[in-house]
C-alpha cells in the first residue's frame, strides 16, 4: 500500500516474534543491536511491543529527519533523556523546547572554533602525559582508561583552577555510577526501579550529592573571582541571551557542567575505544595512519593547527563514529496524533531509532560492515547517504560539543600512533553490546612503545 493510498488510521506493520506479555522487551534486552537491524526489513516504520504497550520504530532515514528536524517540535524527547534528568537536571543534553533555545544559545560560543583552540592544549598535555604513562607489556583496558582521560580533559576544560584538579577524582568516581543508573532507569519505563532503596540507588544519591558539592564550591569560588579565565566555566559565566541579557544562575551552572562531563567523557572514551579496536584489526589502515602521522608531527603530539592537515586520521574516526556511534539507540514521544510515512502514529507513543542500524544499512552505505576509512574521500561519493550519517544527532538537539570531541579525539588517536603500538591480546574477543552507550565488550590490548 502507497503512502497516498493508506488510511489516516492505519498503523505501522508489526514485527513478528512478540513474546506473550514481554512482547520484543527480551529481543530488545538480549540481542539489542541484532534486532535493531533486522526489523529494518518489515519496513520504513515498524511497531513493536514492550510489555503490553506499543512502540514505533523509524527505519528509513528520510523519516527520522522528518521526527528530528522538520517536524522535531511535535516529538519532544523520549524515555532516555526524560531518565537523565536526574542527574543533568535542566542541563542541554535534557532541556526541551524554549528552554533547550535558550540553553543552547549560551552555550555554543563557548565551542566555537577560537575557543576549541584553547582546549586542543589540554587534550595534547592529557594525552600525552597518560599515553606515556601507559604499561609496556601488561595489557590495558582501553575503555577505563579512555574514560579517565577524557574525564580529565573535559574536567581541566571547565575548570582552569586548583579546585578543578581537585574535582578530578571526583568526577572520575561519579561518571560509571551516574552512567549505570541512568542506563536502568531507563530501561524500566514503569519508574519503580528508581524509587526502591537499594544500596545501587543509595550510592546513586550518595554520588549526585558528592558532584553537586565539589562542582557547588568551584562555581562559588569562581564567582567570588574578579578576573574571568578562558575556561568553559567562565565562558559560561559570562554568557548573556541575546534576547534577555540573562545568564545562568548557580543551579543553571551546574547542569550544564554536568551535562558536559556526562556527554563528553563516556561518548570520546568509547569513540577512541572503537578506532583502537578497529585499527589493531586491520594493519594496512594502521599503517597508513602511522606514516601520515610520523609525516607530519616528526614525533611530536599535534598542535590544533595542525590537525587539519591530519586527513587520513580524520577519517579514521569519522569512520569510527559511523560503525559505532556511541549515542546508537534514542527516543522521542509523539505530542499529539501525527502521521509519519503515511502511518498513523498515536498521541503519547514512544518513537525508537538507531544511529548504528542507521549506519549499517547497505541501502544508505556500501559495504557497511567494513571498516574503511576512505570511503569518505570526494571521489568515492557515491558509496555513502551523506545526510543518513548523524553521529552527532541532527536538528535543533545536534551535539554543541562537536569540534571539541573531534579535535580531542584526532588528537589522542595520533599521539597514541606516534608513541605506541597496538595489538590484541592473543585469545580475546571484542563485541558491541548496546546498553545506553555502544559498548566495547572484552576490549583489552597491548600497546608496547613503537621502535624507531
């Protein structure tokens, strides 16, 4: 049936296999990112069950720019970002509507190219000192010490001061809780995981309060100061709206610094996690990258300005992102009755879609399961949908951090190719698993110091 010939009412097909009251919840929880591409052939839109409520999921990319941009109003954000809230409040990576305009716009002159330049000197510096640091023969879990960098860079970013050292330890110790509860949060659409005091959601709240104060005394101490530093937090500090001339309070403050380290340190972590992987898989590109690397820097980590001429490490991670965008699996909610390819979508219903489905279509790219960098290069256009690529999602909620989160993860990726090199540990497999982040599973390799 035609989009023109189908019934106002009519619903989206149903994917077969529902279980008696769990409905595709098993599938979804068990084998999250098998199923996720197998239903992408019942249709552009498909509706699945979990537990004994309905849920669409958008399929075709032409449609999901219509739910993300063209009509991204009448889909306000879904169960994931509704569950984060407690722990980013009314930060940008949570904030809806008027709210999230405003918040956007004070923020994204702290990420402009200028000030990105600022922050490429403590990526270099970070990385530097932690790849350095690295073990020579001992394996190492590349996901956790990822995420300790990047929490480092994103902490030094914020706060150029003492307190901000300080707070490190901290906010290294706070993340994986943070993460893990808004993770099962939502996954249990019935809101009563999260109000029984078990001693996973006490030590939740013990954490929120131990962030809420280390990041309370810097933003205090910051006010207290009378010269303002290149820093996010004084960027923030000293946003005006345009439209208000207002600026974040204290509360306002701290949601945005915690809607920073929770979306910056886990999705660059597992984004150099993945290339990591990637690269010790497939030697030639490897070796590329190296020969380019040793071509421009001479050994030394890269300047900022130097990253431009990086081509081939640029697509390395874009490439990266495509295979395994770390925010894969979101959702939206329908705010009134809508129709969407033609298929009746109710009121109130949660709508699905999945980035990495998305990216592994071979309709939208050719040969999607191969990790090749160069099919980004200008003459190679007609192996990949350049509009179905959105790692950084699309519309108004695309990602305000993404030159800093690129130019930090180009800048580790090539001072680990100049100081190290990687190699699996013999016996070990590596899986995606998809919870609320795209996991690498197994993921630990050895990175012994490269020869001369």
């Amino acid at each position: 049936m035609s989009t023109a010939t189908r019934s106002p009412q009519t619903r989206p097909p149903s994917v077969p296999a529902a279980l008696p009251v769990l409905g595709h919840g098993l599938q979804l929880l068990r084998r999250r990112l098998d199923f996720l591409q197998e239903i992408r052939s019942h249709g552009p839109v498909v509706q699945i069950r979990l537990g004994p409520t309905r849920a669409y999921v958008v399929n075709d990319h032409t449609l999901l720019h219509q739910v993300l941009v063209t009509d991204g109003a009448k889909y306000p954000r879904g169960i994931h970002f509704r569950k984060a809230r407690a722990v980013a409040g009314d930060g940008i990576i949570t904030a809806y509507g008027a709210p999230h305009r405003r918040q956007r716009r004070l923020v994204l002159p702290a990420f402009n190219r200028k000030k990105v330049h600022v922050y490429a000197d403590v990526m270099r510096e970070v990385a530097t000192a932690r790849i350095t640091a690295w073990p020579q023969d001992q394996p190492i879990d590349l996901k956790s010490e990822f995420v300790s960098l990047a929490t480092t860079v994103a902490t030094k970013s914020l706060f150029a001061t003492e307190l901000g050292t300080s707070a490190i330890s901290v906010v290294e110790r706070a993340l994986p809780v943070l993460t893990r509860g808004v993770s099962l949060r939502a996954m249990d659409p019935t809101g009563l995981l999260e109000r029984i005091p078990t001693p996973a959601n006490r030590r939740f709240a013990a954490t929120m309060r131990e962030l809420h104060q280390v990041i309370d005394q810097i933003i205090a101490s910051y006010r207290d100061r009378e010269q303002a530093g290149e820093d996010l937090l004084s960027m923030f500090m000293l946003a005006r709206d345009e439209e208000t001339g207002q600026g974040m309070d204290d509360q306002q403050l701290r949601d945005e610094v915690i809607s920073i380290l929770l979306s910056s340190a886990e999705t660059t972590a597992l984004t150099m996690s993945w290339a990591c992987h990637e690269l010790s898989r497939n030697p030639a590109v490897s070796a590329r990258l190296r020969a380019e690397v040793d071509s421009i820097l001479g050994g030394q980590p890269p300047r900022y300005e130097q990253l431009p001429g990086l081509e081939f490490t640029r697509r390395v991670v874009r490439e990266t992102l495509r295979m395994y965008p770390p925010t894969y699996f979101l959702s939206r909610s329908a705010a009134t009755d809508l129709q969407l390819g033609g298929y009746h979508i109710p009121a109130g219903s949660t709508v699905l879609y999945s980035f990495y489905s998305q990216h592994r279509d071979p309709v939208l790219f050719r040969d999607p399961d191969r990790f090749d960098p160069d099919r980004w290069l200008p003459e190679r256009s007609a192996d990949v949908t350049p509009d179905a690529y959105v790692p950084f999602g699309e519309g108004a909620h695309r990602c305000v951090g993404e030159s800093f989160a690129l130019a930090e993860a180009m800048t580790t990726l090539a001072t680990i190719v100049g100081q190290r090199d990687l190699r699996p540990v013999p016996g070990s497999t590596v899986r995606p698993v998809g919870t609320v982040t795209l996991m690498p599973q197994g993921l630990r390799m050895l990175a012994p110091r490269r020869r001369s």
